[in-house]
C-alpha cells in the first residue's frame, strides 16, 4: 500500500486549530472512559447509531439525515468486548497521526494498530473490513469527518470532461486525460481541491469503469460538453462529495447511468439522499438534485433489445428491489414506484452494456443524446 | 440330614442331587435300596463346592474372606460395635516358581466383635447349615450360615490344616484357642487344640510386613484397645490371589464403600500371581498394594491423602471409618401373607402343631404373618369355610390351598418397613468419597416398597469425574444388604437398571441399551429381608419389575443432582471463558487509554480489573439461559463437591490464574440432616460414646493443600504421633468447604453440627 506522504509543513493556521480540536475530542473520549472507570461506573462508550433505525428521511432537504439515538458499547459484553478495546487502539493511533501531523491509508491504520493481544495469541484486529466500520463509528462518535482524523481512503472512481482544477496547487486540465482520466481521491476538500475553469454544462455519472472507458472513447464528454465521471460501483465518499461539489458550486445537473437492477438503483439512491451507514454526512454527500436517465424497465421494447441481455432476477434481487420501494423517499414517487413495479413485472435485469448489442457505441450516440434530448429522466 | 436342612427350603435342590447321585443304572430296586444311605451335608458340599462359590482357587481364597468378613461384620452390629476388621492373607510358598498357578495361603481374619462362647465354637465354625440368621425375616449380610465352615471345609480338603480360632467374649479373660477340622461325615467338628491364651489379637500378625511394624507401633494395627473382645479365624488353603475384577482387594473396597461405620485394615500377601489382570479398581491411579520391600514410607514422597480416604502403609491398605453411627437395628418380622408359597404355608402349619398343641387357625395366621389383623384372620376362616376355633391340625391340604389362594388375593396393608436399615444418603456419601477419587458425589436412599409381600429397599449413589476414566463405561457396583455382589454383572436387576435410566437427560453419553459411558461410578444398594438371587451363589438380584423401577428412580435422583452439577460446571466454564476474554483486552485498553491522555495506566488497568471479576461472577450466576435463578447444585441434599481449583486454573487468563493457584484443593461437603436416621439409632449411639475412639480415621498428609488449612483443628496428640510427615490431618470430620463462585476459590464454611 503506496503512502501518501503529506506535503511537508504545508498545513496552515486553521488546519492546525482543527487538528486541536480533533486531539481535544479524542482525549476527552480516554478521560471520560477512565474517569468513569476509576469511580468504579461501567465502562463504555456511546456511539451513535448508524442503522435504518436511526435514519430520518429529510423530505424538506431530499437527504438522509442521522438521528440522535446512540447504542453503548460496554467494554463488559461479549458481543462489544473485542470493539471496545479496538475502538480505543484506534483513537490512539488516530492521535498519533494527528500529532506527528501525518495522514495515513484505511489500511495503514488496520496495520498500525494490528497486533497480538499481550500473553495471547489473538490479533487485535483480524482483517481490516473489522477495522473500517471501527473508522466510521469514531467519525461519529467524535463528531470529526475522516479527513479531520488524517485517515484517507484508496482512490478510486474517475473523470474527464471539459473542466480545469487545482489538486494541492497542481493544475489538472480533466480535457487531457488520456484514456484512463483523473484518478478521484477520498479527500475533495475546498482546501485540496478548487475548481478553476468549467464549460461543461452536466455532470455525467456512470455506474462503473468499463462504461465509462467507452463514453470517454467515443468522446462523449466533447460532443456533449459535459464532464464524465464514474465510482466504480457503489461510489465512495470521494466521489460523491465531488459530484455535490461541482453540483452546488458550479450548479451542474448530475445525470447518472446505471443499470436497470435493484443495485443501480440503491447507488441512484446513495447518490441522492445518501447512504445509511453515512447519513451523518449525508448534507456534504447528497445530491437531491441527482437524476436517473436509464437504463429504464421499459428500454427492453423501446430501444428492441435480443432477448440475451436478459438477467433473470434472483429472489434477493426480489426482495431488494420490494425493500427500495419501500424506502420513504421512493415510496412517495410515482414515477419510481412504476419503475421498480417494471423491473418487478420484466422479471429480469439489464446492464448499460445490454445496449452494446445494439450496436458497439449505440448507448454514446443515440441512448443516451436522445434521452437528454427528451428529458426523459426519473427525478 | 440334619432337621434344619430337610426343613430348608434351599435344601430341595440338595435333596434333588442326592436322588440323582443315587441313581445306578440296571439295578434292581433291592440292590439300589442296599447303596441307598444318607449323604451328610458336609460330605455333599465336599463334591458340590461350586456352588457355594469354590469354584477355582482365585474365587476360593475372596469366598473365604468374604464369608469370615460378612460374620464380623454381622456379629459386630448385633453387638452394637463398631466394626474394626483386620484382613490379613500369608503366602505360604513365596518361593513357589513363577509358572505356579496357585499357592498355599493362610486368610486370617480378625474382627472386635462380641466373640464367642466356647460351648458354641464348634457348632458355628464346624457344622454346615448352623446359624442364627436363617430361620427368620431379618435383614443381614449372611442368610444360610453356610459360609464360615465351608470356608473351613475347603480349608481342610486342599490343605489338611485346621481352621485356627481365637475369640475372646469377655474383655478380662483370656481368650480361647481352638483348632478344629470338620468331619466331612458327620458333619461335626472334631478338635484338636483347645486351650486359653491371653493372646489376643494374635501378636504373630504385628511382625509381619514393615507395614504392620508400622502401623502396630502407632497403635492402628490390631490395638488392644480397640480389639478388646474379638474374634481371629485362621483358615490354610490352595488359593489364587489376583487382583482387579473379582479379587479380595475389590471385595474388601466395595465393602467399605457399603458399610462406612466399618473400618477394614487389609494386609495382602507379598506375591501377586502372575498375569495380573489389568483391570483398574475404583482408585485409579494409585497403586494400592506395592511390595512390601518398597513400602519402606520413609523415603517415599508422600502422596496427597486426604482424611477418611483409603490410605496405603508399607503395603498394607486401609480403610478407615467414616461415620461413627452404627446402622440403625434392625427389627425381625413375619412373612407377609402375599410373599409366602404354598409349600411355605404347609410346612408353617406343620410347624404350629408341632410347636404348640391345639393352635387354632384364627391364632395362627395372626401369630405368624405380618399385617394380619384379628378381623382379617376371622375373614380368612370364613371365606374358606372354617371358623375362628378351627385348629391348624384340621387344615387337610385342599383347604391349605384355598387358603394360600385366599391369602394371596387378599388386600392387607403392605408389610412394615422397619426391619430395613439403609445405609443412609450421608453415609453413601462418606462411602463412596472414601472409596472413589472423583470431584462430585451423590446419593440417594429411597422409601421403602414390596415385592411379593416382601419389603425392600433401594439406594443409589455416584461418583463423577476426579481421576476416574472418562471414556469406558460406567462402572456399576452392585451391593444386597451391604455386601457386594463381584459376579454376574449382566444378569442382574441393577444392571439393567442402569442400562434402561436414560442419561443422556443428565448430558452423559449413553450408547443405545447401554450403560452411560464417562468418569462415573454407579453404586446401586438393594436392602431387604429377602434379597432375590438368582442362584444360591448369590451373585446377582433377580429382575422384579417393583425392585427394577425402584432402582431406576433411585438412579434418576442421582442423576439429577449430576446434571446440575455438570449444567454448573458448564457455566462455570463459561464464566472462566468470559473473564479470560475480558482480561485479555483490559491490558490493550488501559494501555491506549494511557497513551492518549498521557497519564499512567495502572489505576485505570487495576479499576477494569476489578470490574470484570465482579461483573463475571454475577453475570452467570445470577441467571441461566431461560432467565431463572440458577440452583448451586451444592445446595442440593445430598451431594458433595471436591473442585480442584487448578482444572479452573487452567482456562484461565495469565492474570487470573496467579489468584487461582493459590487456591487450594479443597472439598465442600454438603450439609445433610440428621433425620436421615430414624430413632432406632438413639440407644446405639449411647453405647458406643462408651467405646474408645482411638482408632478413628488416621490418615496422612504430606503435601496436602488442604492439611494446612485443617491443622488448626488437629488434636495436639494426633500431631505428635505422625512422624516425618508436615501437617497431619486427622480430624474425623472435615470441615464444610463452599465453592466460591466470586473467586472460584473454595473457602472454608463455619456452620456446626453438619458430620
């Protein structure tokens, strides 16, 4: 794992305050569990809850909001023993970090506090998905956004389209991007990342990277002035908070294209409203205005599909696609409920690629140029 | 013949025998008649002997101490003593070649009972089918007085000696010597040294090992103070000593296991056969009879003993007495009229007119029977057409089996119970603990019920885990009226009885139809006036449907309170796993708390220490899986529990296990009360108060943990007569031990009265 390196003493008087606070918030976390300790009360943690239960729908703003609930964490529980003790290793990692004014991977931070429990044989950590969720409940419980605790992400998801920016004082013209375009990193901050020049008129997201290779091939961002992103699937915090950026501060519509199956439309949806696990960052991630082009239930017959694109629905996909219909902010969509009911009634998916067997660059020249024509969306 | 036997029920089939024997082919019936004559009883056991269990010489030398043994024993309680029997077996041809089968012993047995007079020597030791025991309904270890003198008989057919006697029936006299050998044809003593000596016990036996050296000069081998009335038996034999299943030293085990009141000294000869059979006995582990060259104690370690245990002197092995109560006296009752035969109730009709001229029926049947009330007896004379003044010598045969037929159909209460004596739930418990190492024991005495008219009682009691195997089956170990039964396993009621209790309820593995397979000994105690056997050898309990379902209620007892016990020790398990998991994540917690506030971890480390052990020791015990209060299965009546701490050291985390080994090994014995014995026992206690107590359980402790607790209760005598060895541990009564479930340390419990 390739690290990055922070650009030496480059950080100002205001990242230095932040960096306070954050130590400020970590230290008071291992004084109130002490503290308590020592006065002989159990010893926990309050997390708050990041889980469907504790989700509001924000009908007002369109976003997923976090509630207030929090769920204990007892250190005297089995089921949290193990999460308790890694929830402080990780704080103190954490504070290592910020006072050595570093920032470190994911990963980096699973193997820095990975090691064998004194007098065991057990690790503190075993793999890092145990360590990642460990991650994101810090976030929350120290109210501190992943940046803010140093810790970054593997970049993934990527852009071209007709937009200059600044990346750590680096220009990047995303117009001259090769065929493998800009790389999207975890941190898009306004202090890493500033938009300099912009004609593009949209935002065209795309499920993922084999769709997008063939949009940028066809130069579809040119023809269409327009920037071409994708997120790799399910789009990390990256992506997404770039995507609210260019939305909000350069007011570009996003368009997204993803496949007519319950995951496409459970990441139309993370795009949106945001995410549950995420919600409490959900006002810097969601875009309410996002919009869905396709590929639509109803593209089998319209666009004369061979019947060999058919995926048959699997009954987890039946039962996924019943949940997201259920989801309040589909629930209260006609045009979604229809869509969902479509997908249901078809019985069967479609990838973007489906369009492919129309023709090798039918979806770029007439797909999807024609839908942007006819404004034929889902909002 | 002699009247008894031809009176003799038991005696039908030696007089079946007897036809056959004198059966001769092509002969006429005058030439028959002319070798027709009478066969004495001795000269027919001469040729018979198997039967009475003579069968080979391995089986000869236990019958002949188990016969002599029983006596003692039966002789003891009759008197209200409290039995001390010494067990001593001689080689007499310790330089006999390796390939011998067999050998020449000498089985000496001596005991502290009442003695016996003179005038009555010959008859008890020299005549077969002589005793007090068989002409009633009582409840005691021999039932034909066969025993002694056949033991005698074989004595004298394989070796030519006499049967060797000293008894002494008053404490300031000087005992009898009598040496007599039994004329196998008139069924009478003949005998051939009668003098008096002040030689008792026999002084001989004190030299004999270093063992006794040893014992002798503490004053626990045949003390004069203990044995001051008494009786030695001497018996010379072709015998076969072998160990394991079947042998003296498993008799003599079983034994003290059955009758805790006793205490039984054994002295086994220096030479064991040859292929000796590797069957394990009930103390696993420890070799109970090395040889006496190496029984030298002084150099040897001495091994953890704990008081009231079996214990092993130069050779020579002890089991000492565990409760100082005599088992309540038995009553002597009269059949029950269901219990009786036809056959039976002809030959008591008989007897009545013989005894008494003139005795009416309405008499009789009240005389003779238990349960039969005055109105009842009228009722009888009615239904088979007779009145109350018809006499007993009026009843022809065809009325006598109307009115077996009567009494058979009758509805009478069940006969009374207070002939039975059983061993009591404490007293199985201080049986077993003393016979079998395990770690949890318990008991169970049931109420007493009737099979055909006759009252019995059954009793259970097991041992689990300690140093018993844990993947053989079960071992079941079998006792009527107190004496263990060693052969025919499979054809006995009890066996079966532990084959059809289903285990598995108790989280024991059991194979289909099977006994359960673990560290378990299963002890099943059948109690009565008249215990079934299934031969005259009396080998096995015959299968009654009422005896079987008591034996298997009594069993399930048993393995209810095992199955809480092992539900316990689970959930201890867990607790241990619990902490361990807590424990193990405190260090890294306490250790990132201190890093990031920069201030030392140790007082937060030692507060979440603290925090666990409270929270693992409540948590688990407060509450089971269906959220109910958990039961300590060492509050149950009667059980007890012995934990080492060191199986609960072991799932234990580094941190706490350094506490856990300072715990000590220690056993909680459950407090059982006293009402177990019925008031029968009041007059016997007052007796033996008078009696000296010197002899009670020596036991030594070396490295024990738990002699340094006890010390403190030690008499300052006791102390000063064990030697070389650091803390002895005498007391009869161990104090009361309680697990803590908090430390998982077993603690001591001051609570009085409890043994």
């Amino acid at each position: 794992m390739a690290k990055k390196t922070t650009p030496p003493s480059k950080s100002s008087a205001k990242l230095k305050e932040r960096d306070a606070r954050t130590l400020g918030k970590i230290v008071n976390l291992a004084e109130t569990v002490s503290s308590k300790t020592i006065a002989g009360r159990e010893p926990k943690i309050d997390i708050p809850t990041r889980a469907k239960s504790n989700t509001n729908w924000n009908k007002k703003r369109g976003i997923l909001e976090m509630g207030d609930a929090t769920s204990e964490r007892p250190l005297f529980d089995l089921k949290t023993a193990k999460q308790f003790m890694q929830t402080l290793l990780h704080a103190s990692t954490i504070k290592d970090l910020i006072a050595a004014e570093k920032t470190s991977s994911l990963r980096g931070v699973f193997y820095k506090a990975k090691h064998t429990v004194a007098g065991t044989k057990e690790n503190t950590f075993d793999a890092q998905d145990e360590s990642d969720p460990i991650l994101e409940d810090l976030e929350v419980t120290l109210g501190a956004l992943r940046e803010e605790l140093h810790i970054f992400a593997e970049n993934r998801g990527s852009m071209v389209g007709n937009i200059t920016i600044t990346d750590k004082g680096d220009d990047i013209d995303c117009r001259r991007m090769g065929s493998g375009g800009y790389a999207l990193p975890s941190i898009v901050e306004p202090d890493v990342i500033q938009f300099k020049k912009c004609e593009a008129k949209f935002v065209l997201h795309v499920e993922k990277g084999t769709v997008w290779n063939r949009f940028n091939e066809d130069r579809f961002w040119e023809k269409n002035n327009c920037i071409l992103t994708h997120g790799a699937g399910q789009p990390p915090r990256g992506c997404r908070r770039l995507l609210q950026r260019l939305n909000q501060e350069l007011k570009l519509p996003i368009i997204c294209v993803l496949d007519c199956d319950p995951w496409g439309h459970y990441i139309y949806s993370v795009i949106k409203q945001g995410s549950i696990s995420l919600a409490f960052e959900s006002s810097r991630l969601a875009i309410p205005e996002a919009r869905f082009l396709g590929i639509r239930s109803k593209d089998f017959e319209a666009c004369e599909l061979d019947d060999a694109v058919k995926i048959d629905l699997t009954e987890n996909d039946i039962k996924r696609a019943n949940e997201i219909a259920a989801y309040p902010w589909f629930a209260e969509n006609k045009q979604w409920q229809k869509e969902i009911a479509g997908l249901l009634k078809n019985g069967f998916k479609m990838e973007v690629e489906a369009m492919i067997t129309k023709d090798i660059s039918y979806v770029t020249e007439e797909y999807v140029p024609q839908r942007l024509k006819d404004k034929d969306w889902l909002d | 013949m002699t009247d008894a036997a031809l009176l003799d029920p038991e005696a039908g089939s030696i007089e079946q025998t007897k036809k056959t024997m004198s059966k001769a082919p092509r002969a006429t019936a005058e030439s028959m008649a002319a070798r027709q004559r009478d066969i004495s009883v001795s000269e027919f056991f001469a040729k018979n002997r198997h039967l009475l269990g003579f069968d080979n010489p391995r089986k000869a030398l236990l019958t002949t101490v188990k016969e002599a043994v029983d006596n003692s024993l039966d002789a003891c309680e009759e008197a209200g003593i409290l039995p001390d029997i010494t067990v001593i077996i001689e080689d007499l041809q310790p330089d006999r070649g390796r390939e011998a089968k067999q050998s020449r012993y000498r089985v000496s047995v001596v005991d502290n009972g009442p003695g016996i007079v003179r005038k009555q020597v010959e008859n008890i030791f020299g005549r077969l089918l002589y005793g007090s025991k068989f002409h009633r309904l009582k409840m005691s270890r021999g039932q034909q007085g066969i025993g002694i003198s056949a033991a005698g008989m074989y004595g004298l057919i394989t070796t030519g000696k006499p049967m060797v006697i000293h008894t002494k029936p008053k404490a300031n006299q000087p005992a009898h010597h009598i040496e007599l050998a039994m004329n196998t044809k008139t069924n009478r003593a003949e005998v051939t040294e009668d003098s008096e000596t002040k030689d008792f016990p026999p002084e001989r036996f004190l030299n004999l090992t270093s063992g006794t050296r040893e014992l002798g000069a503490k004053g626990e081998f045949l003390s004069q103070d203990v044995y001051v009335t008494g009786t030695s038996v001497s018996i010379e034999l072709e015998g076969r000593y072998q160990k394991g299943r079947g042998s003296v030293d498993e008799f003599l085990e079983l034994t003290a296991i059955a009758n805790p009141h006793a205490r039984i000294t054994f002295v086994p000869p220096s030479k064991v056969s040859e292929e000796e059979e590797d069957v394990p006995l009930l103390k696993r582990g420890k070799p109970t009879a090395a040889s006496i060259e190496a029984g030298d104690s002084q150099g040897e370690a001495p091994k953890p003993v704990q008081p009231e245990v079996t214990t092993e002197t130069g050779g020579v092995i002890l089991h000492p007495r565990a409760v100082e109560e005599l088992p309540p006296e038995t009553k002597e009752i009269m059949p029950h009229p269901r219990g009786i035969e036809l056959g039976i109730l002809l030959q008591m009709l008989k007897e009545a007119e013989i005894e008494k001229p003139g005795y009416t029926l309405y008499n009789f049947l009240q005389d003779k029977f238990s349960r039969v009330s005055s109105a009842s007896a009228g009722q009888f004379c009615e239904k088979i057409g007779k009145t109350s003044r018809t006499k007993v010598a009026d009843i022809d045969h065809a009325t006598a089996e109307k009115l077996f037929k009567e009494l058979q159909d009758s509805k009478l209460p069940p006969p009374p119970t207070d002939c039975l004596a059983p061993i009591g739930v404490q007293q199985l418990l201080k049986g077993m603990f003393k016979g079998v190492r395990a770690e949890f024991y318990a008991a169970s005495s049931r109420e007493a019920a009737v099979y055909r008219g006759r009252p019995f009682l059954i009793e259970s009691a097991i041992a689990f885990g300690g140093e018993l195997p844990g993947d053989e089956p079960a071992r079941v170990i079998r006792f009527a009226n107190r004496v263990p039964l060693l052969f025919q396993q499979s054809a006995c009621s009890s066996f079966r009885a532990v084959s059809e209790t289903n285990w598995r309820n108790y989280d024991l593995q059991q194979p289909r139809g099977a006994v359960p397979v673990g560290a378990l000994v299963i002890m099943l105690h059948m109690a009565s006036v008249w215990v079934p056997f299934t031969s005259e050898s009396k080998e096995a309990i015959a299968d009654y449907d009422e005896i079987r379902k008591e034996m298997k209620l009594a069993l399930m007892e048993c393995g209810r309170k095992l199955g809480s016990y092992l539900n316990k020790r689970l959930k201890m398990r867990r607790e241990a796993e619990r902490r361990d998991i807590f424990e193990r994540y405190i260090g890294e917690i306490a250790k990132a708390c201190g890093e990031i506030t920069g201030e030392d971890a140790k007082p937060l480390y030692e507060a979440l220490l603290k925090q666990a052990r409270k929270r693992t020791a409540v948590a688990d015990l407060k509450l089971d899986e269906e959220g109910r209060k958990l039961e300590d299965p060492a509050d149950q009546e009667g059980v007890i529990v012995v934990e080492q701490a060191a199986n609960l050291a072991n799932l234990a985390s580094p941190a706490a296990s350094a506490a856990k080994a300072a715990a000590e090994v220690d056993a909680r014995v459950k407090k059982l009360e006293d009402d177990e014995q019925p008031g029968l026992l009041k007059d016997s206690s007052d007796k033996k108060a008078a009696k000296p107590k010197g002899a009670s359980s020596p036991a030594k402790a070396g490295k024990d943990q738990k002699s340094s607790k006890q010390v403190e209760t030690v008499p300052a005598k006791k102390a000063s007569t064990s030697k070389n060895e650091p803390a002895p541990a005498a007391k009869p009564a161990k104090p009361k031990m309680r697990l803590n479930p908090k430390t998982g340390k077993l603690e001591r419990v001051d609570e009085p009265g409890l043994f």
